[in-house]
C-alpha cells in the first residue's frame, strides 16, 4: 500500500546553482510534508537523495543539505556500493534462513533488498511479483528487530492482509512482541507519529 507522501524535488541544474557532490554526482533535495523532523540521505541510480521536511527555511535547507552530502561524501562510493552487493546478498540468505525456521510453507521471495526511498515504513512487500523492500534505516538495529522486519514481509507471501491469519504465520517467531515495542519506541523517538500498531511504518506495506 502506498503512503501517500506528497513531495517535492529539487535536481542538479533545476535552479540557478546546481547541486552536486564534490566528484560531480547530481544531488537531489526532497521536500515532503509528511516528513516533520527527520532528514535522511542515500545513494539511488547514481544521485544523492536527500530528504527532508517540507516546512525546512531555505537557511535550514543549506545546513542540512552541507551536512548530509559532507557525511555520505566521507563513504567512498565505491565501498558503498560494494556493501550494497553484500548487503542484499546477505539479506536475501537470511530471508531463506529465517523462513526455514519460523514459517511453515517456507515461503521465498524473488528477490528482497534494502532501500533508501521508504520513509514511511520500515518494510514493504509486492505478493504478486515475490519482491520485498527493507528500509536501509533499520540496518543499525538489534539483529532480533531486523529478523521481525524480514519475517513480517515474508508472512505477506503467505497472507497479503493483517488479519489473524497473518499474526498466526508469525505466531513462532519468540522476539515478536519484543520487536514491535522496540519498533514503536523506534518511530516515536524519530517523530514519525504513529496510530494503532505503528501501522504507518510497518503494517500498511503491501503494495497492489
């Protein structure tokens, strides 16, 4: 399910100054106004996408825009790609691992990688395709909390909703109520708001 995020963006070139990285790569500013504190930047199609909220001033743009390139700029780009390669190759293993162990139906998805474009939700799903999309802002997190994220969007190869079923195809997993609590604390403390469940960041992730 898409969240509906209006957003607006700015390229290299789209004003009188264009932004770019100091090696000449395009970078892209994102207004949104659902986004309220946070400020996030990653890599995608060879451009630097920062986002951030869409009541920043211009002034709280330079800054944030100054300080989110200098810090991507300190990762080489070559080394981050070469994680993003063994990230989603080591994803894709543990995906397998985990519905081994707590899925019955052992169900495997297409394909699943991380992603730096999901600032609504932690994890989203494609049943029709077998394609899932981890949000790369959980890739610090405890290892029992990435495992639930993996296994929630896996469940969604079995169920598409988030009706008894579905809780019952995760029923197995032990840090489950673990996991959402620290989930919950997670979204509150990152200002994302929440209603019943942390729906906006987890549970409405399937997409038609």
């Amino acid at each position: 399910m898409r969240d509906g995020q209006k957003s607006t963006a700015l390229r290299a070139g789209d004003g009188p100054a264009a932004l770019t990285t100091k090696d000449g790569k395009p970078v892209v500013v994102k207004r949104s106004n659902r986004r309220r504190r946070t400020v996030s930047a990653g890599w995608r199609d060879g451009e630097m996408v920062i986002s951030i909220p869409g009541h920043f001033t211009a002034a709280q743009e330079r800054e944030w825009v100054a300080r989110m390139v200098a810090r991507l700029e300190a990762k080489p780009d070559a080394d981050v790609g070469k994680r993003k390669v063994r990230s989603d190759e080591a994803l894709m293993h543990r995906a397998a691992m985990l519905s081994g162990r707590y899925i019955s139906g052992n169900p495997c998805p297409e394909s699943i990688r991380w992603v730096s474009n999901q600032n609504g939700r932690w994890g989203s799903c494609t049943p029709a395709r077998g394609t899932i999309r981890i949000s790369d802002k959980i890739e610090g997190m405890p290892q029992w909390v990435i495992d639930y994220v993996i296994l929630h969007e896996l469940a969604h190869l079995v169920v598409p909703g988030h009706g008894p079923d579905f809780w019952d195809v995760l029923a197995p997993y032990p840090d489950l109520a673990r996991a959402k609590a620290f989930l919950d604390g997670a979204a509150f403390a990152m200002g994302r708001g929440l209603n019943d469940s942390g729906r906006d960041l987890l549970d409405d992730d399937v997409e038609d």
